[in-house]
C-alpha cells in the first residue's frame, strides 16, 4: 500500500514538473516577444465520461466542460496550448459499491474538477491542430453521503492527473474539437478498489484576441 501511494505520488510530481516547465519556458518566451504570438479565447462543450473500476457501472455519462484556453506560437506549426477549465464529470456507481464499501449503490455520483492541462500542439495546415500532452485536475467538489454511517466521508482523492490528445478545427475565430482524455491515477481515496476517468471531450471555442 505504502509503495503503491509513493508510485501514485512520483507519477504526480513528474506531470506537474513537465506542466510547470513548459509554463516557464512559455511565459519567458512570450514576454520576449510581447505577446506577439499569443492568442486567448473561451471554450465550452460536453464531456463524455466513464469512470472505470468494480463500483462503477463503467456506461458513458455526459458532464460539461468550459473554461479559458491560450495559443502560444512557437513556428508556423508548432505551438504550445494551456488551458483553465471547468470539467463536470458524472457517473454511476454499480451493485458492487455496497459490497466493496457498504456504500450506496445506483447512485449517480457529480465531480466539479478544476483542471490545467498543457498541450504541445502541431499544425499539418494551418485550418487543423493536432495536440498532446499532460493534464492536472484539482477536485473542487464531489457528491457526498455516498457512505450512509460516515455521511461526511469523502470517496474520491483531490488530484486527478491524465494525458489528453486530440484534434482541433481552426475556422477563423472559431474552433471545433475533439480530444480524448485517459486517466493515469486512481481517484478511490479509500483505495479498495481502482477507479479511472476515461473518455471524450468535444467543445466548441472562439478566440477573443
């Protein structure tokens, strides 16, 4: 168990390095150039999400996602993407989630995750980005009485960290995209059993300069 939660941790603190790198390395550039190279806008679209493990019933649930994203130009194709968002993750939880914690089964289960993720993008034309890359997930908020004789007991752990890549349409200021985002950690905090996040994000985007 020790070990397992040292591995969880050294895969945190290497996402977050390469996360915090590449902001460094971004922000230094852009100031160098004035901002020349930057664009910002807004996005919003739809999340849809599985959580994966015995306590779930593992079926796609659709949530939301929006936030503010920023485009750094390194060349003509290629580019940095970071982005601030809000994701609403929905889910369900199975016949076994009474088994495993003596929890409440079929109940459906909300998380309010404030998320960071950092893409390296590539630009075959100038009219689609393709992009990967690391993202870092805070839990803002989650359902709880999940555990009927600790009703404050939290199931699910703060940090969330997962690697997304995807594709993206540039049409002028409007983008259109479509990304698929696999989770690296276990978010069960009671760590009786292995639950991921796994699925698509499609959204709509317009750049506001």
């Amino acid at each position: 168990m020790k070990l397992s939660k040292q591995l969880k941790s050294s895969k945190l603190l290497i996402v977050l390095s390469i996360v915090l790198l590449t902001l460094t390395t971004t922000t230094s550039q852009a100031q160098s150039s004035n901002w020349k190279n930057w664009q910002f806008g807004l996005k919003a679209g739809a999340n849809l999400i599985k959580m994966t493990g015995r306590s779930f019933d593992k079926k796609t649930q659709v949530g939301f996602t929006g936030g503010l994203y920023g485009e750094y130009k390194i060349s003509n194709q290629w580019g940095i993407q970071p982005e601030l968002d809000y994701n609403l993750i929905v889910g369900k939880t199975s016949a076994d989630f009474n088994q495993i914690y003596r929890g409440v089964s079929f109940q459906q289960v909300s998380l309010s995750y404030v998320s960071v993720p950092v893409f390296l993008t590539f630009k075959p034309v100038p009219e689609l980005t393709i992009m990967a890359g690391p993202q870092y997930g805070y839990l803002a908020s989650q359902t709880t009485e999940l555990f009927p004789s600790q009703p404050d007991k939290k199931a699910f752990s703060k940090s969330d960290v997962s690697i997304a890549f995807g594709a993206q349409l540039n049409l002028n200021k409007t983008k259109i995209g479509l990304r698929y985002v696999v989770g690296i950690t276990d978010v069960d905090a009671q760590e009786s059993d292995t639950w991921k996040i796994h699925g698509l994000q499609a959204y709509l985007g317009f750049r506001i300069f």
